[in-house]
C-alpha cells in the first residue's frame, strides 16, 4: 500500500490526472449540445457546403463550392468535417465536431505548456482552468471554424518549442510539424504566429534550434503534404489560384477592409474586455508581473504573445472577432501568474475585487430576473443564479482573505458556461437574421436539385444553402422584376412581392416572413 501511495503521488502520475481531468472537462463542456443550433454564417455554413461536396464527389484534392474552385483557405477543416460526415452522416453535430475536439485538446496542451514555463503545478492548473472558462474560447471552439484548431496547433508548437529549449532537441522536430499544420489550416496566420516564436527565440538567445537538424526535419514533415496541395492547385489553377489565395484572401486583410468587416485600433482591446470577465480582473496584474521579469521564460513569451500578435492584428484593415483568438493562451498564462501570487499571499487583496465581483454579481442577478420575465427560459435563469451567487460568493471569500475566491471562481465560471452551452442561446448571432431551416424546408419541397433560388434578402447566407441544398442567390428589386417573367424560383420578402404585384398562382408557399414563387414563364412540373 505504500509503494502504491507513493506511485500516486509521484509528479509524472499527478501531472497525468490533471491532463486526464482537464481535458474531458473541456470535452465536456466543448462537445456538450453540439448540434443543437443550427450552422452560423459565413463560415460555418461554408465549410459545411464544401465539406459536403467532398462528401459527396469524392473530390479531396482540389475542393469546390456549388462546383466552382474554393480557393480561399487550405483544406484540412474540411477534410476532417468530410471525414466526419463520412463516418457519422451531415449534420450540425458532425460538423462541428472535429474544431471542437481538436479546441478542447488546447486545455491539457495549456497545462503542459505552463508546468515548462512555471516552478508551481498551481499556476498550470490555473492557466489551463481559466483558458477553459474563457467564453470566446469555448464558444469559437465548439463552431465549425478554423480558429480553435489553429490555437491547439499553436500551443503544441509552443510546447514542443519549450521542450527543445531546455536542450531536448528532438523536440523541435514538432515545431515545424506545427508550423506545417497551421499552414495548411489558415495560411497565411502562420505569419504572426511564426514570427511570435522566433523572436522568442532571439529573446531566450536559443537561435542554435533555428540550425538543428531536428528543426528542419520536422520542417521537411510539416510542409512535404503542404507544398504537394500548393503545387497541385498551382497546376491546376495557373496564377488565378495566387491571386485569389495569397492576395485577395491574404495581404488584402492586412490593408483593405474585406466584405466591410472594419472597426477601430482597439477593436480588439474592446473585444477582451466584453468578453472576458471576471478574469480580466487578473490580466493586468498578470502582464505587470510579466513585465517585472521579462527575462523569465513566462514573462517574455506573454509580453511578446500579447503585444506582438495585438499589434499585428490591430493594424490590420479588416476585423473579424475571432482573429483575436491566439491571444487567449497568453491571457491564460498572464492571468495565472497573478492568480499564483494571490494563492500563496493572500494577506491582503486588491479591495477594487471586492467591488467588481460584488457588481458582476449583482448584474448577474439583473439578468437572472431579466430572462424571468422578459425571455423565460429555465437554463439561464439557472446561469444568472449561479453567476450571481459565484461572484458573491468570491466577493465574500476576498473580503475574508481567503484563497479559496480562487477555485470558487473557477468552478462557477465552468458551470455557467455548461448552462449556457446547454441553451439555445451561446450562438446569439442566429437571430441577426431569419431562421433558415423553415425556409429551406419550402425550398426543399417545392424546388428540384441543382436549381437556383433568387431572393430579395440582401446577402448571401451560407447556411440556408447549405439547409436547403439549393443555391440562394440575392438580387435587387429591378432584377427581380426582370426575373419574374423567366422560369426562375423567387424567396420573395413580404414588401418585395407586394412592390412586384405577382399574380396568386405563382405562389408556392411561405415561411418565416418570406414567400416562395415562380416567374410566369415556369410550366407547371409533370
């Protein structure tokens, strides 16, 4: 029995609980009701279409998109969604479960990344458990999109780069199996995030990684599937695949404002504020400490994450809010450098935590009887109790000076979130615009494969193409009008098909606002 107790305790076996432990709460929480939403626009809508024809054509090597070339980003999502498909069928859940998987391993590979960076195990337990209650994480994790994998890519590089610095130089075969891994994710993100390791690199005076041979073996690795789709699309394509990939998807981000997405220099400043409470409360403290001792391997590598990727995208033209996602590991570390602080000196805390925690809870409590009466919905009167009663509950422990705010915090901040994830309400963008699977269910029913739909809805949504397997394309009024005298399938808003003055008969149904007609000149189907 002692043998066995001191086996338990030894450091490897208690670091394998954690990472067990960590990582199916974050599966959990990740891969809770995954399916219970309906697919978003733009992305998750579009990397379901192309997937699909994958699923379907069998097409891997050079995707498409309604059988046009998809040229924008590299296929790896969408190779793992039409996997996904293959082995469970197409659906919302299948769709987003190989992103969400792949983001929920970011939460142990946090932990990992923190016990080579910190003396203490405490602070890689908490920069991992706040990573995991970080509502951007969790939510731009659980989509179908490109972001969450492309943190898991980064975090193992990360790892494998604080491996091989401490004269384990096998380990760098992993960062250019990393680097190749991001590549062929997102691009052009590779950028950034490869110049964030290399002036770590300088920084730490590890330039000898950068000359090892396992360095460029693992570049060899990354890159061999990498450079074989590039040059595969270049001989299919000609110049037009450059263009479109390289400039009009990436360098035109960095100067224009693409499809209108713009916001200001500190759009992103805006963005961790809004959505990262209560451990916002932490982070400046946490990049102060960072600052104080920036020769540390965990102060240089959160002053140069934070400022160097906030910079980078900051000056970019367009703003998207996921693009903020690669500065959510360093705020988890930063974050956890002063929650370790106050865990081992906890005579006097800050008396503004007090305060902001005690009005977190109180606005917890507003929303809590907002939803009582306003929108009833059982789930998050549940969340708005368990915010209100954490933050406090906290409030109270710090008034006492006592430590345990710490995992309080923590635990009420993972179960809101369960709440939340477990409500129809954690993707909130859905209501920006009609629901789309009534509307595609009409469009199902009275319309044929490979037909077009031309609506009078503004933009283009991914999703109700996807839903109804039907190209849905916007026009204005006057093409409309034009339209209504060709054998064409019109989705008609209410104001549009009365502006139109449409006879009766053409109609073919309704649903959710929105009418579906013929133009005159159709013949009735056999």
């Amino acid at each position: 029995m002692n043998k066995l107790a001191l086996t338990l305790k030894n450091p490897f076996f208690t670091d394998i609980k954690w990472i067990l432990s960590l990582f199916l709460a974050a599966l959990f929480l990740w891969g809770i009701f995954l399916g219970n939403v309906p697919l978003r626009d733009w992305d998750e809508g579009t990397r379901a279409l192309i997937a699909r024809e994958i699923y379907r054509t069998g097409n891997w090597l050079h995707p498409t998109l309604w059988g046009e070339p998809y040229l924008l980003k590299p296929p790896l999502m969408d190779w793992l969604i039409a996997l996904s498909y293959k082995l469970g069928g197409v659906q919302e859940f299948t769709t987003r479960l190989p992103g969400a998987f792949l983001s929920a391993c970011g939460v142990p590979l946090l932990y990992l990344v923190a016990r080579e960076l910190f003396v203490e195990r405490v602070s890689a337990i908490f920069a991992a458990s706040v990573y995991l209650t970080l509502l951007p994480v969790v939510r731009h994790g659980r989509l179908a999109m490109l972001d969450g994998m492309i943190n898991t890519w980064f975090l193992l590089l990360l790892l494998c780069l604080l491996k091989a610095c401490q004269a384990q130089s096998y380990w760098a075969i992993g960062i250019g199996v990393c680097l190749g891994l991001i590549t062929f994710t997102k691009g052009l993100l590779v950028v950034p995030l490869g110049a964030i390791v290399l002036v770590f690199i300088l920084a730490n005076k590890t330039l000898w990684l950068l000359k090892s041979r396992y360095f460029w073996l693992g570049i060899v690795l990354g890159y061999a599937p990498v450079l074989v789709w590039y040059i595969a699309q270049w001989q299919h394509y000609g110049a037009t695949f450059w263009h479109v990939h390289f400039i009009s998807q990436g360098f035109a981000r960095i100067s224009q404002k693409v499809e209108g997405n713009q916001g200001s220099p500190w759009y992103y400043l805006l963005e961790l504020i809004k959505y990262t409470f209560p451990w916002l409360l932490f982070w400046l403290g946490g990049l102060y400490l960072a600052w104080r001792k920036p020769l540390t391997s965990w102060g240089s590598l959160i002053l140069i994450g934070t400022i160097g990727y906030f910079t980078i995208i900051s000056m970019m033209g367009t703003k998207l809010p996921w693009y903020i996602m690669p500065v959510y590991p360093f705020f988890a570390i930063a974050v956890a450098a002063q929650l370790t602080v106050f865990w081992q000196y906890w005579s006097r805390y800050p008396k503004i935590l007090t305060i902001s925690l005690g009005f977190i809870g109180v606005a917890g409590l507003g929303g809590c009887i907002y939803f009582i009466l306003a929108d009833p919905q059982p789930v998050l009167i549940i969340m708005g109790m368990v915010v209100s009663l954490t933050m406090t509950l906290a409030a109270f422990k710090i008034k006492q000076h006592n430590r345990n705010f710490i995992p309080i915090l923590l635990i009420g901040m993972y179960m809101a979130l369960v709440l939340l994830m477990s409500s129809h309400s954690w993707l909130w963008e859905l209501n920006e615009a009609f629901p789309v699977k009534p509307v595609a269910a009409l469009i199902q029913e009275n319309t044929a494969p490979g037909d077009i739909i031309y609506t009078s809805f503004p933009y283009q949504r991914p999703s109700l193409d996807f839903y109804s397997d039907r190209k849905v394309i916007p026009q204005d009024e006057k093409t409309l009008k034009q339209l209504c005298s060709t054998q064409s399938y019109l989705l008609l808003d209410n104001s549009t098909l009365a502006a139109l003055q449409l006879p009766n008969q053409v109609s073919l149904g309704s649903a959710e606002g929105f009418t579906l007609a013929r133009g005159v000149g159709v013949g009735n189907r056999e």
